[in-house]
C-alpha cells in the first residue's frame, strides 16, 4: 500500500473515532497514532528515535 493509501485509511480511522468518541476520542486516536507512526518509523530504521530525546550534540 502507497502512502496515499495509508492517508485515506489513517484519515477515516480518524474520522470514525471522532464520531463515534467525540473530542477525546479524536485525541487519543491522534496521540495513538502519532505513536504508533514513531514506533514503526524506529523498526523499520526510518526514524531514530533516541537523537529526539538526545537533542543535539555540540562539538
């Protein structure tokens, strides 16, 4: 699946929950989201996760 693909199922599992869960639904299912997305981007190498909690490192 493309990312174009993912967009849309992302965007209606969004929409779902916001109907169906309201405001707090909507946010949890973004924050749940937005972690799963980092958890993914760590496995598969695309993302480190460890340099956002390092910050930068000075010379």
């Amino acid at each position: 699946m493309n990312a174009t693909g993912i967009g849309l199922v992302a965007g209606l599992l969004l929409a779902l929950a916001a109907t169906t869960g309201g405001l707090g639904g909507f946010l949890l299912a973004i924050v749940l989201g937005l972690a799963g997305l980092a958890v993914a981007g760590h496995l598969s190498g695309e993302l480190d996760v460890r340099a956002l909690w390092r910050g930068r490192e000075r010379d």
